[in-house]
C-alpha cells in the first residue's frame, strides 16, 4: 500500500467533508469519491479495506465530531470519555467504507466487461450499505451521501420514489464514471474509450432523473395551490441547556415561551397552531400542578391549539413501575391536553443506557430517569379533521419513521428537536438537511421547531421558506398547505425497495461471481436465506436485511 493511495484516500474523505452542510458545496459530491476509487483500484482486498477504512475516519472525524462538545459542555462526560467515546463511534461509522473498499474491485475479475461492471455493481453495493447503517446496532443514518445534495433540489425530487438511497446512487454512479474515464486517460493517454453503452447509460439517467426533478416540482406546486391551508406559528425560546432542567428556571422558561406565543397571536391573525420545542416544558406538564395550568390557560387566552414537548409518565399494568416517555402533547384552544405522541426511536447513551447493568455510567439527558420507547408512529388529529405526524429529534433522520407517519394518515409532518447539544458545530444544519428530504420524500409540508435552531418550514419540494437563526429567541410564522390523504407517494406506498433491490442485486452479483470462483455453495445459502425472509414471514425481512452484506462478507 503506497503512500500516494493512502494520500488519495484523506483527499477524498476531506473534500467530501464540504460537500455536506454547513459548506454546502454540493457539486463535490460529483466528483469528490474519484480519489477513494483511484487509491483502492488494483489493491488486495485487504489493503483496500484499510484504505476505505481510512477514508472513513478521515470523513467521519468531520462530520460527526459534535460528538465531544455534546458530551463535555451538555453531558457533563470527561473530556477525556468524550474522545474516546467519538473514536469509537468513527470507528464503527468506518467499518461501513472499509467493507465497501474490500468488495469494490474484487468482484471485477471475472467479469467480461470489467468497467461496465464496475458502473453497475459500485452504487449497489453503496447503497446496500447505507442501508445497513441506517439500522443496524438501532441505526445512525447520518451524512448518507445522498444527504449531500439538499441543495441541489432538482436532483433532490427522486427521493418521492428512492428515499435518499436513490441520490446515493447517482452520486457514486457518477463518481465511477469519472473513474473509468481516469483509468482511460492514465492507459491510453488522452483517447478515453469508454463504451458507447457506458455513456448512454450515465447521461440517459442522469437526464431522466433531472427532468423528472424539474417536472415535479412545477406538479408539486401546482398541486399544493389547491390543499387547504392553515397559518402556524413556531416559538424558538433558545433556553440554555445548563439552565433547562433547573427548577429554579421553570418559571422563567414558561414566561419566554408565553411571551413569543403573545407575539405571535397578536401580529397575525387566525393562528391555527403554535408549536413549541422537543421538552420545552421541562416537567411532567400532565400532573405538574403548578405550571400545567399556566400552559393550558396560554392556549385558551390566545384561541390557538399548542404543540409542546414534555417529558411524560404512567404506571405499567402491575401498578408499581413507572415508565417514563419523551413526548409532545397537543393542547387544544379550549386549554386541556387533547393528545400525546410518545417518542419511539430512543437515541441511545442520550435517552437511555443500553446494557445498563454492565456500562458503569449514565445517559446524558437530565430530568427523568431512563425513557421507555414509545408505542406505535401514530399521526396526532388537529380539529378532529386535520392530522399531523411527530418526529423528536433523532427521529427525523431516519425515512421510513417519516414514512409510517404519513402512511398512517398524516396531512403534514411536524418535527420537534433541542439541538442545544450540538452548540456552534455542523450539526444543527446537518440535521436540518436531513429533515428537509422527509418534506420531498413524502410530498409534505414539515415544520421544524428547535429549541436553540434552526427552526424552519419546509415545502413538499424541499424549499426552505421561512427559517430561524441559530441560538437566537424568535418567533417564526408562515401558511402550510395539508396534504390530500388521496395523494402518496411511491415511497410513502412501497418503502424502501430500491433500497432493499440493491441489496438483493448486490448479493446476486455475489453468487454469480462466486460461481466462477468455485464457492457458490455458501453464498447460494446466504441469497436462499435472504429470498426467504423476503416472500416469507418466517424471519423478519428487515432484521436480515440489514445483516445481509455482512454476512455475504463473512461467507465470501
């Protein structure tokens, strides 16, 4: 393994860095995983493992490294717990490019057309491991490469048939394409010969996919002209998360929110919903006798239905445990609770600790002990006609929560979050990005209330229309449009089957080559395997599915 690869790889993990917000420097994502392919090409499988390995510490380190100041400044973790604690996370986020390295090219050897190959089989094979990460070990779907080009919203518009698997896809494809030419120019001077087929496939894709965009989003907007509307308002009170959970403060943090509320109602008129952050009410709002009331009388002296977070409690059957949520209450105008959404997807060592009895510490939210996951993705019904799906934070990174949601019934999507956690890092616009394509992907209005920022309001196109700054007190308003529950979309109907087709086809490449390789034997059984979880409910296919590559990589 020369130096000049292991170069190549930090170029390409570093460069990919700025394609992610905040640089937003989208057209990187193009070209920017070129340098990976160059470093791993003709390697053994081991040396390229190392290299994706390394491309993925130098990427992830990058991306993710928000991870300490959450930990030292909000968690109250050693400085010392907190780096280790993001090296292990970086390494296990590595282990993804290091497997898709190892595979990358030596699957080519026998194939008749090698670069042709490479053109199709690389993006499955991506893909399918985004995939995986998207929900093995409770799952980390953050920066998928697709991600990268939120910006870029004609490209964008394939997620309302792929998800974000989809722009994955085209970006690696590209990339691959770009590669081959580099191999042409390096063996045969300037004389690229890459096939007639090669080009015909990559720019009849690409053209498809960017007039499909451009079509849709002038569909989409003349569309949404004729959903009714509704005017909401979002609070963002930007409470210190040294002082959230400080009783000494409760009262302080009714009054900020109650103020933005005033504001809110009094400069427009007819608010239909004013929506607050993930624990703006830092106290069990259903039997806090004290301030309870105070929240139910803000919504009945301003005539609006309010929307706020509050950790929340109840007795199990034995009526001796108590369990304990992170939810979002909805308030009606009259001034009592109409209904709760419970968060499901926890947010591991955040929200609770795995393994409790084993690991010696404990989870980084203060205020109430471990919270107990949520029941079911149950859309919340606004003036018994309208109905909005909750995300909590963590949750709106992950397509197919979004999806169940609007799936449910949902008429618009509401995502609640605290990204205090995150201070002055990348994340907060990370992970407002990645709320934006459950907007495109469902057709739905999303609105976005953040405790600290970036609150926004977010249009089926994926259109930013009104947004907050970042650790400012404000009140944001703006008119949605509610979704016709007749109109879905393929991926809110199907899901992630391109997604899961990739994995399938993946492991179909497999066979085939091993077949030419003499060991068609273990990997017939590992696809036998995989064709049974898919037409059957012997095993659940979503479990295997995410094991699937790995095991294909143990077997092959």
């Amino acid at each position: 393994m020369s130096n000049k690869s292991i170069i190549a790889s930090v170029i390409s993990g570093t460069i990919m860095i700025f394609a992610f917000p905040p640089f937003d420097i989208w057209v990187i994502g193009w070209f920017g995983m070129a340098p990976l392919f160059f470093a791993i090409y003709d390697k053994k499988p081991l040396q390229a493992f190392a290299l994706g390995f390394i491309w993925g510490i130098v990427f992830f380190l990058g991306t993710v490294y928000w991870v300490v100041n959450s930990m030292v400044n909000y968690g109250g973790v050693p400085v010392w717990a907190s780096v280790l604690a993001l090296l292990l996370l970086v390494i296990v986020l590595s282990l993804y490019p290091a497997v898709f390295a190892y595979f990358t090219f030596s699957r080519e050897k026998h194939a008749f057309h090698p670069s042709a190959f490479r053109l199709i089989f690389i993006p499955f094979l991506w893909v399918s491991l985004e995939f995986v990460r998207t929900y093995l070990f409770t799952g980390f779907p953050w920066v998928l490469l697709g991600y990268s080009q939120t910006a870029f919203l004609p490209i964008m518009q394939i997620a309302d048939i792929t998800g974000v698997y989809g722009v994955s896809f085209l970006i690696i494809m590209v990339n691959v394409f770009l590669f081959n030419c580099g191999l042409q120019i390096a063996d045969c001077g300037f004389k690229i010969k890459i096939s007639k087929m090669e080009w015909i496939i990559v720019f009849s894709v690409l053209i498809l996919v960017f007039g499909y965009g451009h079509l849709r989003i002038g569909q989409i907007d003349n569309l949404t002209k004729n959903w009714r509307q509704i005017k909401i308002g979002i609070a963002q009170g930007n409470i210190d998360q040294a002082q959230k959970w400080d009783p000494a403060h409760q009262e302080g943090t009714i009054d900020i929110y109650r103020q933005i509320s005033i504001d809110i109602a009094q400069n427009e008129k007819d608010i239909d919903l004013i929506i607050w952050p993930e624990t703006a009410t830092p106290f069990y709002l259903q039997s806090d006798e004290k301030f309870g009331p105070l929240i139910f009388d803000i919504a009945k002296t301003l005539a609006v239905n309010l929307i706020t977070g509050s950790p929340a409690h109840e007795y199990t059957s034995d009526g001796k445990t108590i369990n304990y949520y992170n939810s979002v209450f909805l308030i009606s105008k009259q001034g009592g609770i109409v209904n709760r959404y419970d968060k499901v997807h926890l947010v591991p060592f955040g929200e609770y600790v795995p393994f409790k009895r084993f690991l010696p510490f404990e989870k980084l939210v203060a205020g109430v002990g471990d919270f107990s996951s949520g029941k079911n993705f149950k859309p919340l019904a606004l003036n018994n006609d309208d109905t909005f799906g909750i995300l909590i934070c963590f949750e709106a990174i992950f397509p197919d929560i979004a999806r169940q949601l609007l799936k449910n019934g949902a008429d618009f999507l509401i995502t609640v979050t605290n990204d205090a956690w995150f201070g002055r890092s990348s994340a907060p616009y990370q992970h407002l990005s990645q709320s934006l394509v459950r907007a495109v992907e469902g057709r739905t209005f999303l609105i976005r209330s953040a405790n600290t920022g970036i609150s926004a309001v977010i249009d089926p196109v994926g259109r930013i229309k009104v947004k907050s700054g970042l650790f400012t007190r404000e009140g944001l308003v703006d008119t949605i449009s509610l979704k016709e529950r007749s109109f879905t979309t393929f991926y809110t109907r199907y899901g992630d089957v391109f997604a899961i087709g990739c994995i399938f086809i993946s492991i179909v490449i497999f066979i085939t080559n091993a077949r030419k390789r003499g060991q068609t034997c273990l990997l017939t059984f590992a696809l036998f395997i995989f064709s049974i979880t898919f037409f059957t409910s012997a095993v659940p296919f979503s479990y295997f599915s995410y094991w699937s590559p790995f095991l294909v990589f143990l077997l092959s």
